[in-house]
C-alpha cells in the first residue's frame, strides 16, 4: 500500500494517478472539506478511465496534529509519497506555513517510525536552493544559506528538509525531489494551480523568472525514483527557467489579453515603502515585502542535468505544457458558464 499526502493538491492528484496506472494500492489523505469532485474531474484531462481509476483510491481524512491518526493512515502502507505543503506569500499565511510544511512533516516522520514504511519522497521546492556552483546555476549541491533573505515558503520548505535528512540519517530510504513552479490542471485558484487565472486577471507581471515543471514529469519521475530505490539525494525537477513575462505572454495571448506591463524593481521597492507605511491599513501591500520583491526581480538559472542523465528522461517543453493545461483551463472555464 502507498500513502500519498497532499493527494487532492496540484501534484499529489497526479501522483495517485501515476501509482494506480502502475497497479498500486493508493491510500490518499485529505481533510474534511477538500474537493474530491475537483479531483475526479480533473482527470478527464489525463487518462481515458477517470472515474475506473478515481474510484479505486482508498480516501481517508487525516489530522497531522494527532500522531494516532496519521499512525492509523500508515497502517498497511509501505511507501509514503509526501506532497501535503502550504504555499503563500502573505504575511499572514507564515505561521500556518510553518505548522504545515515543518511539524506536519515532522509529525509523519514521527508516525512512520515502527511502522511498515521502507521508503519516503519528500516534495520539497527550487526554492530552499542558493549558493551558484561553477556554471553560476543553481543545482542539487546548492544549499540554503541562512545569511540570504528568504521567503517564509523557503524557510518552511528548508526545515522540513532537514527533518527529512535527520529521518535519513537514523536509516530511512528517503528522497528529496525540488520541483519548480508546477504546472497542472484542475485546482484552478489555489496554490500553483492559480498561475492561469492570475496571468488573466493582472495586466501586470515582473522582471524577474523561474523555473517551471509540467505536474506529468514531476508525477512520473517521482514515481520513478521510488521504483528503482534511489534514495539519500535530491533531484530538481524542472523543464525550463522562462522569464514570467514570455510566460505571461503566451497565455495572455491565448486568452486574446493585451500584453502585460512589466512593473520595475523600482516600482516595486516603492510598494516595500508603501508596506512599512501603510501595510497596517492596506491589507494586499502586505504582499509586497522584501524578500518577495527580489524573488519576482531576479531570474536564477536552474540546472535539471543531474535527473536527465540518471533517468534518461526528456521533459515536455514548456511550451506544450502552457498548452495543453491552459486550453484545459479554457475548457472550464466555459463549463461553468
């Protein structure tokens, strides 16, 4: 049996997917409120038998501030697949961040020991990645530096990172995948699943870039290094490093938009100014911090050398990624009217 955290997130979904087409017994947990409707309809976009294969998942609703029911979901499971993350750039989101991305993976690990659980895949973030090496990319040996101003998300995702490696340590078979921005369907609104609808509704975007990955690679490979046993490293896992205003461009086009406006450093910086002046009154200036001005200003070159020579893998270009999730997103958005 494989449990999968996160299963009804952008990634998570796609994974159960990816198991139960290999013949596995998948577990999912959620919470009470998720939208498994959402789910199921999603993947009408990746496979011919959505509902043959959404109905074989085992769905639980697990607590990961109770030990006992985590213990409960683990059960019988002998693979776990952790994709359960908060994503924000708000503020307001930092506390709960950190009790989602750190002591929920805390807790799980906890839960998996004494357990029948032989192996864990952590999915982590490009994000926790600094320090250049020769070529001036960003690659598996660049680690968090401390001294850097970073995001809330990336400290999050660091230290739960490093519960990962302490597990590794005591002897867990654990891998670490570091994907970039995910690109899926479904979901639409919340977390990465919101970059369509937030390129259509600003007539703005940002100097800097990122790095990008189709949900379908991120799927197939972490399931790929589970099946082959490689354990004790970090993979990346992206397609293309693009500037978000070439990306921008292409789906405001599809979506017959006029082109976005590219808002300076400057201009951001002013917005900084704005925060510490007014950011008590204006709740959406909160956004605009520091850290979050240099991550949207700055465009780092992500390497994916390492995961292409190890599996042999060839990535879905970007551009055929934007197309076939965007169209999807079009497609819904027409249902519902």
């Amino acid at each position: 049996m494989v449990f999968v955290t996160g299963a009804t997130g952008i990634l998570g979904r796609v994974i159960v997917l990816e198991l139960l087409k290999k013949g596995k017994n998948v577990r999912a947990a959620k919470r009470p409120a998720s939208n498994l409707d959402d789910v199921k309809h999603s993947y009408t976009f990746y496979t011919e038998n959505p509902d043959g294969f959404f109905n074989k998942i085992d769905w639980v609703d697990v607590d990961f501030d109770d030990i006992h029911s985590i213990q409960e979901a683990l059960a019988g499971v002998d693979e776990v697949y952790h994709c359960a993350a908060k994503v924000g750039f708000n503020p307001k989101d930092d506390k709960e961040m950190y009790h989602t991305n750190v002591k929920g993976t805390q807790n799980l690990l906890y839960a998996c020991e004494g357990s029948e659980v032989t192996k864990f895949l952590h999915v982590s973030s490009i994000a926790v990645l600094d320090i250049h090496n020769e070529n001036g990319e960003l690659d598996e040996s660049s680690e968090f530096n401390p001294k850097e101003e970073h995001s809330a998300y990336a400290i999050s995702k660091h230290l739960a990172e490093m519960e990962v490696w302490r597990a590794s340590a005591e002897g867990m078979n654990v891998v670490i995948v570091n994907p970039g921005m995910i690109i899926g369907s479904g979901n639409w609104g919340n977390s990465s699943g919101d970059i369509f609808p937030t390129m259509e509704k600003n007539s703005f975007t940002f100097s800097g870039g990122t790095s990008y990955a189709d949900v379908r690679d991120v799927a197939k490979i972490s399931v790929e290094l589970m099946d082959k046993n490689i354990f004790g490293e970090r993979f990346i896992i992206i397609s293309e490093n693009k500037r978000y205003a070439e990306l921008a461009g292409q789906v405001r086009k599809e979506l017959g938009l006029k082109e976005a406006k590219i808002l300076s450093k400057f201009q951001l910086n002013m917005g900084v100014l704005a925060n510490m002046l007014l950011g008590w009154l204006i709740s959406p200036l909160k956004m605009v911090t520091r850290a979050n001005v240099e991550a949207i200003s700055n465009m780092q070159i992500v390497s994916n050398k390492k995961i292409k020579e190890r599996l042999q893998y060839t990535f879905i270009p970007l551009e055929e990624t934007i197309d076939f999730h965007l169209k999807n997103y079009i497609n819904d958005k027409k249902m519902k009217k």
